[in-house]
C-alpha cells in the first residue's frame, strides 16, 4: 500500500472531498447544560440560533418492530450546531460554520436501523442481487478522460497513516488511493472481512448505500431525520448522549484518541474501525450515531442550507435539502451529507461526533471510514 496519495489526477478531487467530509475541527464554547426533551409541547418557533426543547410527537408506535430496527417518534426539534466562540475554535477547522443557525425541524416517525450496516447484512445482499460496488468497477475513459489508461483500476481511498507526527494541514499525508481496496478487501488486495461480520461495511459510494435500501425495502435517512435520531430526545447536547465526552469515565463512541494522524492508542478500546454496537445506544436505542464510520444521508450538501430554511422564520416540515448541491470549495463536486464522524475523529483534528455537527462527501467516493444505515416509513412492515 503506498503511504502517499496517488498522482492520479482523476484521483485528486476524490481524496480531497473524503477528508474534508471528515476533517472539520471546532470545539464548542459551550458547555451549559441543556434542556431535555419536554414533557408538554412547544408551540413557539424557535428563537434564532438558540436550542428549545425538543417535542416528540405522540402517535403510537407501530407493530411490530422490523428486525433490527428501531422506532424513531419524529416530532418538532431544534437542528444545528450552536456557535463556537471563535477564539476557542482553535485549530481553525470551523466544524460549525455550515451547521448555522440553529433552526427548528419536523419530522415523521420513521424506522431506523440500529447499528451501521454490517459486512454481513451487505454480503447477504450482494449475494441475492450480485450487485457490484462502485469501488470494484473499472473506471473508464469516458468517465475519467485526464486519466492515464493504466491508472484506470478499481480501487478506493483507505487511511494510511504516516509513521511519524505531521503538520495537520496536508490530508495528503495520511489518505491513499489503493487499488483493489473495496468493501471486501477495506484495506486492499490482501485484506479480507473474515471474522468482521459484524463490521460496518465500508467503501460504499452514495449508489452503493441506495441499491442496498432498496433490496432491503427500506431507504436513506434525510439529514434531519438523522440528526433527529441521533439526538435521541435530547435537545441541543453536544453528543448523541449528553454533554460530557465521556459519561462517568466511560467511552461512548469509538473515535481517536493518540495523536492524530500516526498515533491511535485505542483507549476507547479499539484501535481503528470496531465491531458495531461496542457502546451504550442512545436514548432511541440507536448504536454509533457518534464515531465508529460516518454515514451517508440523501440531502445534497450545501453550505448555506440551515441560513436558508433559518430565514423563511417557519418550521420546516420533513425538510429533504436544497435541490443541487454546491460546496464552495470545491465547485464541481457533487456532494451530499455525511453524518456522525468516524474512528478518526478526534478533538485534536475532526470533532464531528459532536452530534450538530456536518459532513459531506462526493457521491461516487467511498473511503474505509464511510458507511451508512437505513430508515423505513412507518406502516410499511
Ligand atoms: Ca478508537
Ligand atoms: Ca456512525
């Protein structure tokens, strides 16, 4: 595996947009304890950028409970992240800037999967359909016409970290493209799933995650209805959990704890990707909405969407994201939302397990820190 980046140009832009999902760094100024989910609802709109009580509606949860899914009650909910105070983002990633202003949401009750999609869950369908993933087809020329012919194999970016500590502005240092990497081989020609079943599969492209809800008959969850999820009842904490990072002394998410990119110590107990549902769920008994791999949603990214359902001063019903995707810094690229941070995330680099938090990725890259699970409507079982 090689330790650089490949100079394959058609390669560039995929690497850039697989770290940028996932290199957001901001630390919160906040740390006041919010309020918890209500026991009485809240009519009011939401005051601009400030987090109200979440109120979950009060339809009865419908039987019976697809297999290893949970039931999300949906309801009314303050989305976003709140406004670090700029002197204490201190490496200047600005993990909030595009998760603002906080703005009031309402979803329905859906279905959700409670872990990630395993190995073992993606190979029963592959199996079924012998559908072939994004990232074991040969690309062609006339989709990557700048691309040297024999640069032209399968394969996807993996993590490579470097063996010594590096400037944290150069992604280049620690992703690499490697051929024949895919959901089956995560780290290249050589490696395998055997014995990680319960794995979250990975390199998965947007279509990847879409064919596979669609066998399962379910779909992919809007980012509202992610975050609403993740939030677990919650309204306005900074995890999936709560607010402290660790809850009395004990980890509750698989991230990166060391010295980011070339140290993970595993203090959390897992050096690298771990088995799903390691951790205490949520309070909607969802696993790994923190950490572990980042998950796709089916809203396209932009920048300026909370601004812009902010401005209209309504609450915004089932909100399914802007209608085209743009991400300023990198113009040609088509991204949609990554939620939940990965293995990777740390507070030294990527603190997007903060649950308000965004991330976006171009939708034909897969990386081996990119996953996803599935939401289903209410009634359809
Ligand atoms: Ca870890
Ligand atoms: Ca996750």
């Amino acid at each position: 595996m090689s330790k650089q980046p490949t100079s394959r140009k058609w390669l560039v832009p995929a690497i850039v947009i697989v770290v940028a999902g996932g290199a957001g760094v901001a630390y919160y100024g906040l740390r006041s304890k919010p309020p918890m989910a209500a026991s009485v609802p809240v009519i009011a709109a939401s005051p601009a950028d400030e987090f109200i009580a979440t109120v979950e509606n009060t339809d009865q949860r419908p039987d019976p409970a697809p297999d290893g899914m949970v039931w999300i009650p949906g309801g009314e909910f303050s989305m976003g992240a709140r406004s670090p105070m700029e002197a204490s983002d201190l490496v200047g990633m600005q993990a909030t800037t595009d998760s603002r202003p906080i703005h009031r949401v309402a979803v329905d009750g859906f279905w959700m999967d409670a872990t990630e999609v395993t190995n073992e869950q993606f190979s029963r369908f592959v199996q079924e359909t012998r559908y072939v993933t994004v990232a074991e087809r040969t690309p062609t020329a006339a989709d990557y016409p700048t691309a040297a012919p024999e640069n032209l194999k399968p394969g996807s970016v993996v993590f490579a970290p470097p063996d010594r500590a590096v400037p944290l502005d150069d992604h280049f240092q620690w992703w690499a493209w490697v051929d024949d990497a895919d959901w089956r081989h995560p780290a290249g020609r050589g490696s395998s799933i055997k014995g990680k079943e319960k794995f979250p599969v990975v390199h998965i492209a947007y279509e990847d995650a879409q064919a596979y809800a669609k066998w399962a008959g379910k779909r992919l969850p809007t980012e509202a209805e992610w975050e609403f999820a993740a939030r677990g009842g919650l309204s306005g904490a900074l995890y999936p959990w709560g607010n402290n990072f660790k809850e009395n002394g004990q980890w509750m998410a698989n991230v990166h704890q060391g010295n980011f990119p070339n140290i993970d110590t595993g203090a959390d107990a897992f050096v690298g990707i771990a088995a799903v549902a390691q951790y205490p769920p949520n309070g909607y008994g969802l696993y790994d909405v923190g950490g572990n791999v980042w998950e796709w949603t089916s809203d396209w990214y932009r920048p300026d969407y909370y601004r812009e359902l902010a401005a209209s001063g309504a609450v915004t019903r089932n909100p399914k994201g802007p209608d085209v995707p743009f991400d300023p810094s990198e113009p040609a690229e088509r991204k949609r939302v990554h939620r939940g941070g990965s293995f990777l995330c740390t507070d030294q680099y990527c603190s997007r397990y903060a649950v308000g938090t965004r991330g976006k990725g171009e939708i034909t890259t897969g990386t081996n820190h990119l996953g996803f699970r599935c939401v289903m409507k209410a009634g359809a079982t």
